[in-house]
C-alpha cells in the first residue's frame, strides 16, 4: 500500500501522538527511512525492535513475490559467505577442515552463478535485499571464534559456524524449490536442487571432520 505524502505525515503525526504505541518515535523514524529506500529494497525485512512488520506496507502479495523476496535473500547471503569464508579458511588449522572451506568457497561462487540465472528465468535482474539472518550468523561466528584461545578449539567454533550457514542456505533452498515446483518452474528447479546438493554435501562433510578429526583434538586440548 502506497499512501500519498500528505496522508502519511497525517497519520505518523497521530501515531506519534499516541503514547500506549512503545517506541513510537522510533517507529515513525524507521518508516521515514523505509518509504525512502523503498525503491533500492523493496519488501525489506522488518524485524527490528520496535517496529510492527507490514503496518503499513505489505510488498509481498503473492507466491511469486515470496518467491522473488526469497531469491533475493539467499542471493545477499551467498555473497555475504563469499566475503566471510576466506576468513574463516585463513583462521583454521586442520588441513582437512581447511581444504573443506576452500572448495566449498568455489562451490559457493557457482551458487551466485546459478541464482543468477534463475534471476534471468524470471525475467528479473538479480538483486539483493538485506538478510539479517545470515549478517546474524557470520556477526555471531566472528564473535565467537574472536574468543576462542587454543587453535584445535578454535576449529570445533569454526565448524559449527559454518554449519550454521549451511544449514540457514538448505532450508532457503528447500522452500524455493518447493514453491519454484509448485509454480510450474521445472527449469529453475533443477539448478536450485544442484545447489541444494551442494549445501547438503558440504554440510555432511563439516559433521565427518568434526566427528572424525577435530572434535577429538579439542577435547585433548588442555
Ligand atoms: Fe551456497
Ligand atoms: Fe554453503
């Protein structure tokens, strides 16, 4: 829903005014700034403190706007993992464990490829919007493996963060080859469920060094 101006500053006047609304200056702060980048990130998630998602505006109407929203959030978190997994792979230790990041760093640039392509299916130019959720995850794992002193340690920490991300990718995945097959979209079907492939392989490959390498060098650590 799209108000004119005028009506929009009529209604945040009165919900200013209105004092049982909690953090209501800030909610009228945050639809400001959210009318005004609406067209560089349209449906953009609202989940922040404070902040009623779609008062009012709802962007996403149909299933093929879910759908859209969703590949434009695993498209911002791929590239997010491509800017944090070189990290990761410089901070481990176990040869294995390393190696493992690496290829699935190449594996991850092939996963902005295909989306790019289902991009293209639709018609669409690819394209970004925010994804707290994966910022969350890689905020999360630089903090944790920031505090971890002993470096076999160090890779148990490393593990599970990128467990973390491959399991939030696999279940972006399963739900938009769920909806691309529910949608008629054979075509993008198939390279989401390569991908999905991927995620799921790289994901058994984290639990076997964990289980068989690293985990027990941790637990020898002093
Ligand atoms: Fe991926
Ligand atoms: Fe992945």
């Amino acid at each position: 829903m799209v108000l004119a101006r005028g009506v929009s500053i009529a209604i945040l006047s009165h919900l200013a005014s209105i004092k049982s609304i909690p953090h209501r200056t800030e909610l009228v702060a945050e639809y400001l700034v959210d009318q005004s980048d609406r067209q560089i990130s349209a449906a953009k998630p609202q989940s922040k403190k404070g902040r009623a998602m779609g008062l009012f505006t709802k962007d996403i109407k149909t299933m093929d706007d879910l759908f859209m929203h969703t590949l434009q959030d695993i498209y911002y978190a791929e590239n997010k993992i491509i800017q944090s997994l070189p990290q990761m792979i410089d901070t481990a230790s176990n040869p294995q464990l390393k190696q493992g990041l690496k290829s699935h760093l190449g594996e991850t640039k092939n996963h902005v490829k295909r989306l790019e392509q289902v991009f293209k299916m639709q018609g669409q130019k690819p394209r970004s919007i925010d994804c707290p959720a994966i910022d969350g995850i890689v905020e999360e794992a630089e903090d944790v493996t920031g505090e971890v002193e002993d470096v076999d340690v160090l890779d148990a920490a490393i593990v599970a963060a990128a467990q973390a991300v491959e399991h939030y990718e696999i279940t972006r995945y399963g739900s938009l080859i769920a909806w691309a097959k529910q949608l008629g979209r054979a075509e993008c079907v198939s390279l989401l469920e390569q991908t999905l492939d991927e995620e799921k392989a790289a994901d058994k490959k984290l639990t076997a060094v964990a289980e068989s390498k690293v985990n027990p060098a941790a637990t020898r650590s002093p």
